[in-house]
C-alpha cells in the first residue's frame, strides 16, 4: 500500500461474482465517501458498491529469539 493510499482509508468497493471486489475510489473521509457512493448508485443502478474503512497493517518481523 502506497502512501497517498494510506491518507485515503476509506474505499468505495463494486461488489464482482466469486467473492470478488474492486476499489473504485479512495477518500480521506467517509462524508466524502457516502456522498460520492449516492452518485454512483444513481448513474450506475444494477451495480452493488459499498464502503469500507481499508487500513494495511504493517508486517513485523515476529521471529522467536532463542
């Protein structure tokens, strides 16, 4: 995950068949979100979208030390 998509958690997902997603946009808040999903819904009816609050975990190292 890049940094621009970091300061972008929130997502808008087009729900695909096979539990397939993709992210249609990013936005900083969930206001903007919301708002921009009430668009969509409108000019593209027979598609399923959906918002989510996308946040990468960095890995960590976790070895034992013996």
């Amino acid at each position: 995950m890049t940094y621009l998509e970091k300061l972008n958690p929130w997502c808008i997902v087009r729900l695909l068949p096979n539990m397939q997603n993709q992210i249609v946009a990013r936005f900083r808040r969930r206001s903007d979100a919301e708002a921009h999903l009430q668009v969509l819904r409108r000019l593209i009816p027979g598609v399923s979208f959906t918002i989510i609050f996308n946040v990468a975990l960095e890995q960590q190292d976790l070895t034992a030390v013996e």
